[in-house]
C-alpha cells in the first residue's frame, strides 16, 4: 500500500471512500476583432463582470450563514478583484488596442495579475493569486457560456481534488463529505480557512 504524506492544513482524522473531482477545463474562443465590434465585446464583458459579481454577493451571504462574516469576506475580496479599475481598464485595452475579444482579454489579463501575486514575498499575498484566478474563471464562464456539472457525493467521501474553490467549499454537503485533499494551497488558502471553519479534515 502507497503511503502518500501532506500537509494538514484542517485537523482531524477521516476514514471515508475517495471520490475524485474532475477538474473541467475552460475552453474559449480568441479571435482578433474589427473596429466596430469594440463597443459589443466591452459591453459583453460588463454583462459578464455584473453576473459574476451577483454570483459573488450571493455566495458570500450564503457562506455568512453557514460558516461567519470571515468566511464571507472571501467573497467580498473576490468582488474587489473584478472591481479593480486598473484591471478592468487592463482588459479594456487589450479589447480597444489589441482587438481582442473580451474572453481573450479577459484571460490574458488575469495572467498577468495571477503572476504577479504569485511573485510576491508574502506566503499570504501570494495564495491570494488564486483568488484572482478563481473570480476571473467565473467571468470568464460567463463569457463563454460554460456551465459546470455538480458531481454527486456518496456517504462518508473523502474529496480529492487538483484544487477547490471558496465556492465549492461553501456549496460542499458536510453530511456527505468527511474530509477534502488538494494538490494546491497551502494552510493560509481560503479553502483551508472555510474547511477549518466547517469542521471538515483537509490536507
């Protein structure tokens, strides 16, 4: 038997059956646009960025009532991201000077900035690299009118993952799942933060 050794970023001791969340990959479409479809791609992204951010306040009021107002201010950090003028005027550029289509734009901004967390001395700074990453996927969903399908939990699950989002943690059935295991983050990740808070061992 393999023996496979991490860091515990939750305390506790689970026994359960592992179930295997598939990462889904997000496909979109770049293309190079004409003068006069400018106004509709930054239109579009606005659309977007407006839905994302609902999408945002929603699931902070639902980790408020599950978990705290700390918990919730994940959200609320996500929301600040795509409010961020400098981001936005970012992508703006990138649709009015590269010509490129907003979900383009959009992606390739939120690299530059995923970078240039991730370059950051501070352990905490830099887990907030995902938090940038994890709010311009949702737009980015949007955008290209992705959808994700819930997997359905069996009892007693130990959930493994390349990675999980603050939304999957709150949307999580806590009666189902004893215990979550991820490649990535760290014990300052928000994952790790809201496993903590839910009572949920995670490594």
């Amino acid at each position: 038997m393999e023996e496979l050794i991490g860091v515990a970023a939750s305390s506790g001791i689970a026994i359960g059956k592992v179930q295997l969340k598939q990462k889904n990959k997000l496909s979109y479409t770049t293309n190079k646009i004409k003068e006069d479809e400018i106004d509709k791609e930054i239109n579009s992204l606005m659309s977007s960025l407006k839905k994302a951010i609902k999408e945002l306040e929603i699931l902070q009021e639902n980790a408020r009532d599950k978990m705290g107002e700390e918990e919730a201010e994940i959200f609320a950090v996500q929301v600040t991201i795509l409010s961020d003028p400098d981001l936005l005027d970012l992508i703006e550029n990138k649709i009015k000077n590269d010509k490129l289509n907003a979900a383009a734009a959009l992606a390739e901004s939120i690299e530059e900035y995923v970078l240039i967390f991730k370059s950051m001395p501070d352990e905490y700074m830099r887990e907030r690299a995902a938090d940038v990453r994890h709010a311009g996927d949702r737009v980015l969903k949007i955008l290209s009118g992705s959808h994700e399908e819930s997997e359905a939990l069996s009892a007693d699950s130990i959930l493994v993952a390349e990675d999980l989002t603050a939304a999957d943690i709150v949307n999580i059935d806590t009666e189902m799942v004893k215990a979550i295991i991820t490649r990535e983050g760290s014990k300052t990740s928000h994952v790790a933060i809201m496993a903590r808070s839910l009572g949920i061992a995670r490594q």
